[in-house]
C-alpha cells in the first residue's frame, strides 16, 4: 500500500479482493498469510468476522506508526521533538510532509477497505452466516468508515465521500464535499451503526453499541460548533445530543474508570474496563502491520526498548508541563510538584521510578529511574505506551513489534463531554452532574476535589492532562476552531515549543523540580496558527494525480 498514488488509486484497487496477513490471534481470526479473502470465503459466522478482523488493526497502521503523535500531539503543542519532525512541531506541516501523507492514505484505506467488507458481506455471504453477525459485521465496517471521516474532515476539512468503491472506477468527476455535510453523513452514519452493534462484543476487542455512543457524543459535541464560521455559538440541539449520548454511555455501558490512572498503560492493559474503543495490534513476529510499532519511536533509549527506543529527542513542551497543577511561574522559568499522578504516567522526569520497566546500563538490568542529564537541556521523555522490554511483557515485543493497544475512546472522555455539553455556550456552569461528573476524572488523578464553576479553560484543561500522548489534543483544538478560532490560535501561539532544562530537588525521588528555557535556544520557540495553516494541506501527490480535489467543495447530499 504505501507506494500507491492517490485515493482514487488505492480504492479502486481495492475492489477485487482484501489482502490480509496471518495472525495467531484469536481475535483477530485470520484466513492463512498472504491468503486473499474472495467470494468463496464469506461463508460461515468466523470468516465473515475474520474479514472485518482486519479493520481493527492493519488499515489503521500508517496513522498510529508515526502520524498519531504527529498531528495529534506534536502539532497541538502538547509534546515536541528537538530534532525531528520538525514540520509539525513547528506547525508548518506542508504537502510533502510524511505524517501528512501517511495519515491520508491510512483513513483513505480504512474508507475502502470497509466499502469493501460491506460490499462483499452483502454480496457473498452464504447461507450459513447467520443475520445477526451479517448485520453486525457490516456495523463493524461503517462505524470504521466514520471515524475515518472524523479524522479526515478535522484535518483536511473539505474531502470526498465515497461510500462505494465501484463509483471511483465509473465516475473520474467525483470531488471534495464541504465539511458540514461530512459531518452530517458520519453522524446519520453513526447512529445507524448504534441500534446494529450488540451491547456486549460478540468477540473481545470488537465495537458495541456503546462503542458507538460513544462515538457520538463525540461528534456530537465537535458539530455544535461546525456551522458556526469560526466566530459564533455552538448548535444547542447537537449539544444536548452529546450530553444525553455521553451520559448513556456512562450509565448503561458497564465500562468503569480503573482506580488508578497508570494502570491504563501498564502491560496487560487491553480492553479494560474503560476502554470503549481501541485499536487491537497484536505481538506478531515475522508479520507488519498488525502490531504496535509506535513505541519505538517514543521510547527515548534502547536501554529499556528492544533494538530500537529512537525517542530520545521526544518531551513535553513547556506549554504542556504549565498545565498540571503545582507546577507554577516562577521569575526565571517554572517551579513545584504537582499531585496530578498523570504527569508520571505520561512524561518521565528526572528521578522518577518505574519498576515496570527494566533498564539495561553497562551490561547490568535494574528497575528504571529516569536520569538526570544535561546542563542546560534535557528531555521529559514519552512514558504512556512505553511498556519496556520483551522481559517485562511475558516475551511479548520485540523491535518495532509490540502487542498492546491503542486507546481511540475511553470512558474518561464521556465524563468531560457530559461536563462540556452542559457547559455550551455558557461562560460557566455548576451543575451538579456535570461537577460530579468531572470530578470523576480530576479526582482520579489524585487531584482534590473541584468546587468552583466549571468553565471551558478548567474543562479544556483537564482534557490535555488527561489523554497527552493519546493523539487527542489536535482535535480539541480543530473542534474549538470550529467556532471560536481566534481562541484556538491564542492556544497555540501562546505555546513555548522550545528546548527546557529541568532539575529536581533530590535524586532520586525528587519531591520538586525547576524549569529554566534554555538560554541559548531563542528561536523556534513560538509558532504561527492562522487561517491560512490551521488545517492540513492535502498531500502534494494526490493533487497531483486527482486534480479534482482542487475544485470546489460541494454538499454531499445535493449531488
């Protein structure tokens, strides 16, 4: 796949066949390597479920690899790299940056491949595939299709929809649709998806009504401010949408906050109690593409990786440690300790301990304690998804092949979306669910109860602390440029990007540290967000080859 050219390219590709790759998960239940699903193999329950196995990991590899963290991350400010990518950190991703590129042809083949399962589910399935899993499989690809488009209208704004792969083969005139009515197809897609997916997964892993939900309270909560022109009140209806979708998942789902906020990365964490969606990447020797590779791009030494840990050049921004509490200005730089447990969990600073990781220094293991380097720089380095060697997950990762998942919902999202749906276009709201509400989240992460008001800055807060290095910060962002853009751009130019020195108190078991920029590094520091770089421009190759995507968008229920 990652040679071809354009979207017209990879989706009419697509349609004679699905190539797959074996896999001894059960999950995932696979035909044999390299075989190729056809109209003969649709025939029974397991292989009409093997089909859409796939839509749960390899079509998603090119965005989680590198472009996860790129866009969602390092573009929103919220983490950085010194010496690379700098495209995105710097916020000048241009046509022919790779994350940008890789991101679109990913969501472009979880498109096609999920046209494809849909199209060959209805067409092939035999007489044995019982109705249920028919209609629960074709729920299965739409609800991947949608999101897809999630991703895709929030990052490039104006992008084709194709719902059957056929029409790119017959019809070379097909163009961009205009981003409320993207946001309409997904939505109207998305509940459709709802009242077909069961309550319980009918295998672990896979999507529920609840997944769904989920999902809409999600969408719901970024269209209130879709037709709003940058500069306007959200859609009061879609809000109470996203507030009665989240407060139902919350309620009725079974999912449960785990007590404590490092556990969600700690190995074995997959399809916990609250996770409601996540990608399922299995530990697949001699196989690409079904396994995590993202961690080997985060972890900052291969003292504690497995032949790769290129990470070193990786932290949190000086934006991004500003944000938890404790840790305040100070006249030089920044100073303190905060409670929030989630600053540990998700960015290693000098002295902290984490025994779950194993530390090879000098041909000797030890338990890891995160060093203190540098004079006047060094780096808060990527602890979520960092789960160490193959000797701390049961032999279960090797180079660029790790097995745990990726979080795309969890239950923590819908407490903050019921709290920011209620909020609406108010300035500040205390309901008491809404409180109670994001008090489950803030207190989890042994933060003191919050008594005050809540508002959009103490929401949006606590949304960066709580899903940093999860790919989710970029799309806060997009969903408050939807209608207040000025706000977003004063985020993201207020930001220091630039390089840090930090210093704890004691080492180890530091019950402080200080913050001091680095003297010498005083450009690169800032960026620039307007209207003319907000969203991603489309990759240079596929205006290349489909000129179309150039003209202008239309609305894709009045072709």
């Amino acid at each position: 796949m990652k040679d071809l050219k354009n979207i017209y390219y990879w989706i009419s590709l697509l349609c004679p066949v699905i190539l797959l790759s074996g896999c001894s998960e059960d999950f995932l239940e696979r035909p044999p390597k390299d075989s190729i699903v056809d109209a003969s193999f649709y025939q029974t329950d397991d292989q009409v479920l093997a089909a859409t196995g796939l839509l749960y990991s390899k079509v998603w590899f090119d965005y989680n690899d590198k472009a996860s963290y790129n866009l969602g991350d390092f573009r929103a400010g919220t983490a950085f790299s010194a010496w690379n990518d700098r495209g995105n950190v710097l916020f000048n991703t241009t046509g022919n940056t790779p994350e940008n590129g890789s991101a679109w042809r990913s969501f472009f083949i979880i498109v096609g491949q999920s046209n494809l399962a849909i199209n060959n589910i209805n067409q092939y399935a035999g007489a044995e595939v019982s109705p249920h899993i028919k209609k629960l499989a074709i729920a299965e690809a739409r609800f991947m299709r949608a999101l897809a488009y999630r991703f895709l209208v929030m990052n490039w704004g104006a992008v084709p929809v194709i719902e059957n792969n056929l029409t790119i083969l017959s019809d070379t005139t097909v163009q961009r649709n205009t981003p409320e009515s993207v946001w309409k197809f997904i939505t109207s897609e998305m509940r459709q998806v709802a009242n077909d997916l069961p309550e319980t997964p009918v295998r672990p892993g896979r999507v529920t009504k609840w997944s769904a939900e989920g999902m809409l309270a999600r969408f719901y909560l970024t269209r209130a401010g879709v037709e709003s022109g940058g500069a306007g009140p959200r859609n009061q209806t879609f809000l109470d949408s996203a507030r009665y979708y989240s407060d139902r998942v919350i309620k009725n789902s079974g999912a449960a906050l785990l007590k404590n906020y490092a556990s969600l990365f700690l190995f074995p964490y997959d399809n916990n109690w609250e996770s409601l969606f996540s990608l399922q990447w299995v530990y697949s020797p001699g196989a690409w593409g079904t396994q995590n590779s993202t961690p080997a791009y985060l972890a900052y030494s291969p003292d504690i990786a497995n032949g790769d840990g290129w990470g070193g050049d990786k932290s949190a921004t000086w934006w991004m440690i500003s944000q938890y509490d404790g840790i305040t200005a100070t006249a030089t730089g920044m100073q303190g300790r905060t409670l929030d447990q989630r600053l540990k969990a998700t960015f290693m600073l000098p002295g902290a301990s984490y025994p779950e990781i194993t530390q090879t220094l000098n041909g000797a293991d030890q338990k890891l304690v995160f060093p203190f380097t540098g004079t006047d720089n060094n780096f808060l380095s990527i602890k979520k998804y960092i789960t160490g060697k193959a000797k701390d997950v049961g032999g279960q990762s090797a180079q660029q092949n790790y097995g745990h998942d990726t979080y795309m919902m969890r239950l923590a999202e819908m407490y903050l979306i019921y709290a920011e749906a209620v909020l609406g276009n108010n300035e500040s709201t205390s309901d008491a669910t809404a409180l109670a509400y994001f008090n489950k989240v803030h207190t989890r992460a042994g933060l003191p109860e919050f008594n005050e008001p809540l508002t959009f800055d103490v929401i949006f807060k606590e949304r960066i602390c709580e899903f940093a290095m999860e790919g989710m910060a970029w799309y806060d962002l997009v969903s408050l440029h939807y209608y207040d853009a000025q706000r977003a751009y004063s985020i993201l130019n207020e930001q220091d990007r630039g390089l840090f020195f930090t210093a704890p108190d004691q080492f180890p078991n530091p019950t402080s540290w200080t913050f001091t920029k680095t003297s010498w590094a005083t450009t690169e520091r800032v960026i620039t967000a307007n209207s003319g770089n907000f969203l991603l421009p489309i990759p240079s190759a596929e205006l290349s080859q489909a000129p179309n995507l150039q003209k202008p968008a239309v609305d894709y229920f009045k072709k």
